[in-house]
C-alpha cells in the first residue's frame, strides 16, 4: 500500500465525537477548580492545633523545630 492509500482509508474511518470539543474544555475546566476548591480547603490547618504542637515540643526537649 502507498502512503495515498493510507491516509484515504485514514480520512475513510473518521470517527465522531461524542460532544462538541468546547465541551471537553469545560468540564476540565469544572474539574480543575473543583480539584483547586479542595486544595484551598486545607489552607492554615497547620496552624489551628498550634497550640497542642507546642504543648506536646515544651514536654519532650530536643524535637521541637
């Protein structure tokens, strides 16, 4: 086969997509800030229990940062 035939029996087998390609943008798009609501979700965790890190790093010497 020649690489005419290839590509016409290529253009032959088109296939369709399910949805419009916009689409696939937005529902990234809805996943990328549902993923981004999650990460904002976990914002200053770390220091809401302050207080009992600290408590726990005065009772044992040497291991407090």
């Amino acid at each position: 086969m020649s690489f005419a035939t290839i590509l016409l029996a290529e253009a032959a087998t088109h296939v369709e997509l399910p949805m419009p390609t916009w689409m696939y943008a937005v529902i990234a798009g809805i996943v990328f800030l549902f993923l981004a609501l999650a990460t904002f979700s976990y914002r200053d965790v770390a220091n809401r229990h302050s207080s009992s890190r600290s408590a726990k790093a005065a009772a044992e010497p040497g291991h407090g940062h």
